[in-house]
C-alpha cells in the first residue's frame, strides 16, 4: 500500500533495486493500450529470476511495447505465467510444451475479478466460466441457488507495474479511455506499486473527480521514456 508521500518521483536505479528473485508481478496494460513500456525495459534490465508473472497478454513482438517483458520470459527467469491471452506470443508453447514455463490460462473476465478480489480484501467468488472444462481441475466447487460454481480465489502479487497517462507526483493518476484496463485494479492489489506516467503535474493540479487511480495505492512514480501516439 502507497506510503504517504508528495513527492514519490522515482529514479531508473531505485525502480530496478525493487525487482527481487521469486516475487509476483501484476504487468498493466491490453496488448499496446495502457501498458507500461518503461517499466518493462527496467524489469528486463534487472537480474531478478524465478518470478511469477501475471498480465493479460505479452507479446514477442520486437518492434512492441511488450517486447522486453516477453524477454524476460524468453530467458529463463519466468517460472509461471499467469495469462488470458497467448497468441501474440509465439514462443510459450514451446516453452510450456518443454516444461521450461508453467503457464495457467485464466479468462480475461475472471483475471480481472481474482485481481480485483485480491485489490479489495475479499475471498474469492462463484462464477460458472470454465465450469466442466480443464480449467476446473483442482479448483473448488460450490453449490448455490441450484447451480454449481467454481470458487476463484484472489490473485494478489508483491510488484504491481501500471500505467497511466498524467499523474502528479503523489501517485493520483489519470487514465485517459480504454487505458484504464487492468491498471486501475492492479495498483490496489499488491504490496508495492510502481505507476509510470506520460505525464507528471504537481500535487492539486488533478481534479480530484478525475482520478482513477488514488495515489494511496502508489508507492513510485516514474515518468515514461516514450509517450505512445
């Protein structure tokens, strides 16, 4: 949770030195839309290994945003993925395939939901998305109203990496359209929050109605190296 701060303005060096061995990473972001391209190129740049990553998509393209993020993959230093979308990647079924990666396959809505759940203290909830298929195997199964439903647990991380498009310095953001995607859930739902922004105002310049990220859920700001068109 975002420590109190008006100034949470961050440097590469002091960004790189939070990506440890074995942690959880929420990656914000749909495909190019709202996703944090800065941060990905630190996280490739530290030595940090073993890690669990947790996104939407990642994408091997090398002319894309995702492009290091996928490399970090691509080297060895991802033990588990946690994904909705893997098409835009073509190496992870040679790499699940060779068990050199675990990935888990979760539905777009219910990622969103198990980050959300995790974001606002709750236990879980029932959905009946994937119910009868394989990706019930192992999971609880609970009886409800006449109906059956799968019990999907929150999906908390260590490191959230999210984007948005102007933040002052205390970590209030602003996510402009369709950017707000998994960004807005992710901040709240890890121990430490690291928001890259387009754009960085001083403290009071946001409306406050505006927000959508609060910067109670920001630990780091950084300002991004590019701003995409």
């Amino acid at each position: 949770m975002g420590k109190f701060s008006r100034d949470k303005l961050a440097s590469k060096q002091a960004v790189i030195e939070k990506f440890q061995d074995g942690q959880t990473i929420l990656l914000g972001g749909f495909n190019r839309v709202g996703a944090p391209g800065t941060l990905f190129k630190y996280l490739h740049e530290s030595a940090a290994r073993d890690l669990t990553l947790v996104c939407n998509n990642c994408s091997n393209d090398p002319a894309g945003i995702w492009y290091p993020a996928s490399q970090v993959i691509s080297e060895g230093r991802v033990r588990q993925l946690k994904i909705s979308f893997t098409r835009t990647n073509t190496e992870l079924i040679s790499l699940y395939e060779s068990r050199k990666l675990e990935v888990e396959l979760i539905p777009q809505g219910t990622l969103a939901e198990r980050i959300r759940a995790a974001a606002y203290g709750l236990g879980g909830f029932l959905t009946t998305v994937g119910y009868g298929t394989l990706l019930a195997e192992g999971k609880q199964i609970i009886h409800a109203n006449g109906k059956d439903y799968l019990l999907e647990l929150p999906l908390h991380a260590d490191l959230a990496l999210v984007k948005a498009t102007k933040a002052d310095l205390m970590g209030n953001a602003v996510c402009r359209a369709t950017t707000k995607n998994f960004n807005t859930i992710m901040a709240p739902a890890a121990d430490f929050t690291i928001l890259e922004a387009d754009q960085i105002v001083p403290v009071g310049e946001l409306p406050p109605e505006e927000i959508d990220i609060p910067g109670i859920f920001v630990d780091m700001v950084i300002q991004s190296e590019e701003v995409l068109k």
